[in-house]
C-alpha cells in the first residue's frame, strides 16, 4: 500500500500506483468530482441499501471517501462515495472481502480494494462487526461501482451491534464540509 497526496486529498492505493502520467488526468477527475460532490451524497432509494428494512436508514460517511447505512437491526451496507467513484474512474475489478465472511472486522481493516484505468485502492471497513455478506454482482460487473455507487454498487453487507449510530462517523453535512474544504484548498 502507498500513499498518495494529490490537491490536498491523500488517498491510499494498492497493488498499482499511480504513474505521474495518469497524475493529470486524475487530478482534473478530482476537480470534477468535488465540483459535483455536494448533489451526489444520497442513497439509491430503490436500492436494497435504502430498502433492507422498514426503520429508519442513517447514513454516515468516513474521511477515506465510503459511506456506510446503517439500518434498526444493526445490519449495515459499506461503499464508496459518489466522489470515490469518480475520483477513481471506470472500475475494472474489485476484490471483495469473500474470505472475511462471518468473519469480525475492526473499524480501519481493509475489506477489499478497488482497480481502475487510472488506479487501484483499498477500500477499509468503517466499523466493528461481521462481514455477513458480500455484493457478488460486482465479480460480474465491475461498472455498477461506477453506475450506482450509493445503491447497487455496494461492496460488503456488515453486522453491528443493534442500536449502533456511527456517532463517530460523518454526517452528510460534515462529509460535504470536508471536500468543500478541500477543493478551497485547491484555489
């Protein structure tokens, strides 16, 4: 794993980084993607990670750009961001943590990564629980992290303790602050 820092944003990548050829266009994807970001932060709402129960949904995000559903029951749906999606381009494989099923997790794990044209990185758990299942559509069809990264795009379905809020996680509004935050950082 590498880290690296492009317009202030560091991001994680595996497995292949990222040649300083690719650096321009993914930099302009950056741009692209914070400028479109604030309008993108929604679930999928006829998607099973809005539909899985009838409770309340609550949607929490992390720093490293995934997003997390938590649902009454404790089950809870991780992906990556609208933002994340872009920001990596068209996805052509995806490791799914298959190996970690009924298996617990700790909050900061990595669960899989994520290749594309442009680059590869990890994708990390942003809780404690069980990996309960995994989105196996993916394995087929890569692109659907690209078509519907907040629904049916999903990466791995996780157990938490019921009643669990993800208190210390990002509401939309502050997930919206940190990249507002950081495209200032770019003028």
């Amino acid at each position: 794993m590498s880290l690296t820092r492009v317009s202030g944003q560091l991001f994680r990548h595996a497995a292949k980084p990222m040649t300083r050829a690719l650096m321009p266009t993914f930099q302009a994807t950056l741009f692209s993607a914070r400028f479109n970001s604030t309008s993108a932060n929604k679930l999928n709402p006829e998607s099973i990670v809005s539909t899985y129960s009838a409770g309340p949904v609550t949607l929490k995000f992390t720093p490293e750009h995934e997003w997390i559903s938590i649902h009454p029951d404790g089950t809870t749906f991780v992906g990556i961001t609208t933002y994340a999606a872009d920001a990596l381009g068209d996805a052509t494989y995806i490791e799914l943590p298959s190996d970690l099923l009924n298996e617990q997790v700790t909050k900061g794990d990595t669960i899989g990564s994520v290749e594309s044209v442009k680059s590869a990185s990890d994708i990390y758990s942003p809780v404690d629980g069980e990996v309960s299942e995994v989105n196996g559509a993916l394995e087929e069809k890569p692109a659907l992290l690209n078509e519907d990264p907040m629904g049916e795009g999903w990466i791995a379905k996780i157990k938490v303790e019921e009643g669990f809020k993800g208190d210390e996680l990002l509401s939309e509004e502050e997930y919206v602050k940190l990249l507002e935050e950081a495209e200032e950082e770019e003028e």
